[in-house]
C-alpha cells in the first residue's frame, strides 16, 4: 500500500480535480436538471463505474494501448462525440404524450447508469489521466504495483463519486424549483441537451485538432 503522505496528497489532488468544472461535471448537472436529483445520481454512478473499468484496464496494463495506437484513442473518442449527440437528441425530439415522456423518465435510472457508462468507457483520457497519474504515487520499494494502483483507484473512484453526487443533488434542487411549469420542463430539457451537444462538439473538436 502507498504510504500514508502519499495517499494524503493524491486524495488531495483527485478532490482538487473532482470539484473543478468540466464535461463530467457538466453532464451530471445536464441530467439533474432534466430529470431532477436521482438521475445525476444514477449518471455518476454509472460514471463511477466507468471510471473504476479504466482503473482495472490500467492495473492490466491494457489502458497503454491507447498511448501508443494513436488511431484506436481517436475512434474512441469520436464514438464517445457521437453517443452524446444521441443523448442530446433524445432531449430535442417531440413526444407526442407527454405522459409517455414522464413514464419514461421515471423508469430511466437504470438506464442513465447504463448510459453514464458508455460515456465514460468512451473517455480514453481517463485511460491516459490515470497512465500519467497514477505512477507518481506509486513507490517501487513497498507493496506490489498492482496493489498499489487499486488502492488508488479505489480513493479516486469515491472521491469522485462523492464530489459527483453533490453535484447531482444541488442541480436536482434547482431543477424542482424551475420545473413546476411546463415551458420550465421544455426549457430544462433543452438546457440539457444543448450541454450534451456541446460536450460532443468539445470532444470531435480535440480529436480532430
């Protein structure tokens, strides 16, 4: 296990990291605000989740193929660009019954988990984050590599997760204030997907640049 100054200063850091605004932030807010608190939730669970399969990726080792086929991080990434223009999407199409779109909603956790997954198993950057992150907190001369960079990513993953569900529930109260009115609800739905699109946009734009 990492020594204690160690795990201090990257619990530290990954907080630091965690609270600062970004397109992970940004999406969990986008479905706090369209479908209130317990789906920013579920979205940063599945987040969490997604994140965690890049710390097992890195303990493996297969999280390095990504820092060396250049080709492969790409495709990824404009995969990741496109499904959250589908998310996006699925927030501008009409719905006839309006009914049929609350039903929907209150039956989508589930689904926002699955969802939040793909969009972070999509990210490579977390692959390559924890590549160039990891190591510095690792010591060569205590336990193993591999115990050492599950450590780690468990800490990162909690933290994360806790400074994501804050996020969550604070959008979600706001989202019950502004959502007593339909035009409020079509406003809201908007918002969040206008957010979708543009973290798309953000991320076809990095790639191809």
């Amino acid at each position: 296990m990492p020594n204690l100054e160690a795990l201090i200063a990257f619990s530290v850091v990954c907080f630091a990291l965690s609270i600062t605004p970004g397109p992970s932030i940004l999406y969990i807010a986008a479905r706090s605000l369209s479908q209130g608190p317990s789906a920013g939730v579920a979205a940063a669970s599945g987040m969490a989740i997604g994140s965690f399969a890049y710390v097992i990726a890195t303990i493996l080792g297969l999280s390095a193929i990504f820092a060396h086929a250049p080709l492969l991080y790409s495709t990824l990434k404009i995969i990741g660009a496109l499904y959250l223009v589908y998310l996006g999407w699925q927030y501008f199409k009409p719905n006839v019954h309006s009914s049929e779109k609350h039903e929907l909603q209150s039956l989508s956790n589930l689904r926002i988990m699955k969802q939040s997954f793909i969009v972070e198993i999509t990210n490579p950057k977390t692959a390559l984050f924890f590549i160039a992150f990891f190591p510095q907190f690792v010591s060569e001369n205590t336990t193993s590599i591999s115990i050492q960079l599950l450590v780690l990513g468990i800490i990162y993953t909690l933290i994360t997760l806790l400074c994501d569900t804050f996020i969550a529930i604070t959008s979600g109260k706001i989202s019950k204030k502004i959502s007593v009115k339909q035009s409020a609800v079509n406003w809201q739905d908007k918002l969040a997907g206008s957010i979708m699109f543009l973290l798309a946009v953000f991320m076809a734009v990095e790639t191809l640049s």
